[in-house]
C-alpha cells in the first residue's frame, strides 16, 4: 500500500512514524523508573568505579568513568541512589565470607556497577550492554638495561658469520693466485722474482680494508684479477652497510629480554607464574574455562598457591620479585598499579603487555528478569551514540605516560632487534661466486690468447 504513496507523502509518513516511536521509547522509559531510588554497590578501582572513604571506613564519594555513567542515567531518567555501606573485596561467595551477588540475590542491593558475565553467573543474574570492552592485559617487571658486549656480532645470524668467514680467506687466496700466475703466465712479472712475490699482504689489505669502510687500493694488471676484486666491492658494501645499520639497534636500545613477550610463553614457562586479583573479574573468568587456552590459566591460577593475590599491592610485589605475571581484565587497574609503584619508587619498575586472545566484556549487573535491564540497555546505547563511554573510559585512565614512554622504546626495540639471516644477504654472496667464475672464465681466456699470441710470434721468427 505504502508503494503507492507519492514520494513526498511517504517521506512524510516515515517522518511521522518514527517520530511517535520515539515520543512514545522516551515517555515509556522516564515513566517507568522515574521518581525511584536505587542501591548501587561494586568493588572499588574495578573499571572506573571508585569508592573514596573516609577514617572510619564509610563511603563518602564515587568517582571514575563508571560513576560518570550512573550520573547521567539518574539525569536522564530521573532517579536517584546511593551506595550500599559495605567493605566488601570478593565479588562471589566464598565459604566464610558472602560475595558481592550474595547482596544483590537477596535484593539489599539493586545493581552491581562493572562486573563480567561468566557462565555460572548467567544462570541467576542479567547483564547489561557492555559498558567496555578490554583485552585481557598483564603487567611484567621491567627488563634491567646493560649494554651488552655480544652487540658487536648480534647484527647477523651465525650461518651469516660462517659464510663470510669462509668468503675471506677464499677471496684473498684466489686474488693471490691469480696475481702470481697472471705474472708468470701472462709474462707481467719479472721470472727471476716470481716465487718471492705471492703478494698476500696486498689482497689481505684490500679485502679487509673494504670490510672495515677503509678503502683499499688493489695492485695487479690481470682483467680477472680486477673482476674478481669488483665483486668483493660489491658484495661488501651491501654486507658492510647491511650490518653497520643493524648494530645501531643493538647498541642504542640494549635492554635485556623481557620475562615473556606473550601470555601464550607460559606454556613453555613453568617457571613463570601468573597472579591475579582474588574473586575478581579475570579470577572468575579464567576459574569458570573449561577448554582451551582459558582453562590452561585457570589451571595453572589453581596450581600456585600464590596465584590470587587479596590485594593490588600484593600482586605487584610478585612482579617486582621475578618469575611472576599480573593479569587482569581492566587496564585501568593495572596502570593504577604502575602509576601507584611509581609514586612510590620514582622508578618505572613494571610494564603492560596486551594480549588479544580474549576482550573481557565489562557489564552491570541485575537480578534476573528484572523489568529495570530494558532502561538501563536504551540508556547505555544513548551514551555510546555520543561517544561519552568511550571519552569517560579514556579520561579517568591513570596518568602513566612517562612509563609507557619505555614500553614503547621496547616496543621499536622488539621491532628492529633482528639479526639478518642468510637469505637477507644471499644476494651479496650469489654476486661474489658470479665475480669467481667470471674472473675465473676471463683468467683462461687470458692464458689461451696469451699463448696462441706466443707460439705465433715464435712461428714468425
């Protein structure tokens, strides 16, 4: 029916329709939940959500990103909260101590701010749209800087060193050679004084000082002799320039290898033990996998004893102590700690590795069927259209510019500190045995017409 509309009354139906749609979404959601109080509740510094107390304990202020979303759903729904008076550190139960949830089942509590879906908690709570999506980081101790005394032949592979060990005693004895038996064939030399003159010490020179970037001058009258020594000039200025601008990498950017590049090292790491915040997000995550890579973690979190920390500080103590990886899902805990330590220390004694293996989705909670998660989804989409989550999520992120300043400089480091295999430089060789067999081909050719040349002026006389 709508096809049979003109264009410009249909335009105007659309207009219209959409229009009543969203009078009607926006007097259903201030309606619905307008004038009413709710308890919120979360764990301290998890995703932007702080909880500031005072002497006594008692919660006098909220602050960070996830404060900044409650403040404009209240606005734009008009309820207001407060926070439930509660020091709790574990978001599950535990056997002596009530999680979190516990508070939320029995309905003292009407949200829990920050927390992320697990399977078990599926089955008795409803989530919200993820408020922020962040890849499961770690923090490792710091590489110690040392100028490593190896540099100097870092720059190439070990099958590189060995082909250019072979090369140069093989160029000097063929340009030697060559030399002495152009003399004594060609008749360039002078016959009493041919044993004496092998004339090592002018190929050695000039083979090496070429090497070195010294320049050399090569003394002998044969054309292969030349050949040959052209392409050892070749093949040295691709090798020498290929080597001269790997080394600056090795000598400028000397820190040591860091504890593991990657979270997937610690298969082949037993030695290397990963800790995380006890009860936390990434804690129920990786405790809750039951395949792959997620349950290799949470396996390895249930063999050490050590491996849930019952505080930030106590997990970055392990870190600086070696042999100990920090995991967590949210960023902004863990440049917390490196901003915390470097207060402390003045030092930057920690780096943040990301991973992409998994992003932990960052959610509110709810009781299950609540009529409330419909609102709370519309309002959390409105807020990412305009761009506030990601804009709050960015601006309450911990100052630690100066630290990530280093973590970059590993970064380039990782990037450049490679050493040159053999086939980078297989062409610099290939254009040396071309120089060899040519020079070889042109020093016969030379003692074939030099001694037709011969017999035909004996003949003549």
């Amino acid at each position: 029916m709508l096809k049979h509309l003109p264009h410009g009354r249909l335009l105007l139906v659309m207009f219209c329709a959409t229009f009543a749609i969203n009078v009607g979404s926006a007097g259903l959601t201030t309606n619905a939940i307008s004038g009413k109080h709710f308890v919120v509740s979360g764990i301290s510094s998890v995703a932007g959500f702080h909880m500031i107390r005072n002497a006594s304990g008692h919660i006098v202020k909220l602050d960070g990103s996830a404060t900044e979303m409650l403040n404009w759903l209240s606005k734009f729904y008009h309820f207001t909260y407060s926070v439930f008076q509660i020091n709790a550190t574990a978001i599950d139960s535990l056997p002596n101590q009530p999680g979190l949830i516990s508070y939320l089942l029995r309905e003292e509590i009407d949200m829990i701010i920050s927390l992320s879906p697990t399977q078990s908690r599926l089955s008795f709570l409803d989530f919200s749209h993820p408020t922020l999506y962040v890849p499961v980081s770690f923090l490792i101790p710091v590489p110690d800087s040392s100028v490593k005394v190896e540099a100097v032949v870092k720059p190439f592979q070990p099958k590189v060193w060995v082909a250019l060990i072979l090369a140069i005693p093989s160029v000097i004895l063929v340009l030697a050679l060559l030399n002495r038996f152009a003399d004594a064939s060609l008749g360039f030399g002078n016959p009493s004084t041919m044993k004496k003159e092998l004339r090592w010490g002018y190929s050695s020179f000039y083979i090496l000082g070429l090497l070195l970037n010294q320049g050399s001058r090569l003394y002998g009258k044969s054309l292969s002799f030349y050949c040959l020594g052209g392409a050892w000039c070749i093949a040295t200025f691709v090798i020498v320039n290929a080597y001269n601008s790997t080394l600056i990498s090795h000598v400028t950017l000397p820190n040591k290898e860091p504890l593991i590049k990657s979270i997937f090292d610690l298969r082949s790491r037993p030695d290397v033990h990963l800790v995380t915040d006890r009860n936390m997000n990434t804690d129920a995550v990786l405790s809750a996998a039951d395949t792959g890579f997620l349950k290799f973690l949470g396996d390895r979190l249930r063999e050490y004893p050590k491996s849930r920390c019952n505080s930030t500080k106590h997990c970055v103590d392990l870190v600086k102590s070696g042999s100990h990886v920090y995991s967590s899902g949210v960023n902004s805990f863990l440049y917390g700690a490196i901003r915390e330590d470097y207060k402390a220390t003045g030092q930057c004694n920690l780096q943040l590795k990301r991973e992409s293996y998994i992003d932990l989705q960052i959610s509110w909670a709810l009781p299950k069927q609540s009529q409330r998660l419909k609102y709370l989804n519309h309002g959390i989409m409105k807020m990412r259209e305009a761009g506030l989550l990601d804009l709050w999520n960015k601006n309450f992120q911990p100052d630690t510019r100066k630290c990530l300043l280093n973590e970059k400089t590993s970064k380039i480091k990782t990037r450049i500190d490679k050493q040159l295999e053999l086939g980078n430089l297989i062409g610099s060789f290939v254009v040396l045995a071309i120089g060899f067999f040519v020079s070889l081909m042109i020093f016969v050719s030379e003692v074939i017409i030099f001694y037709r040349y011969s017999h035909r002026a004996t003949a003549a006389k």
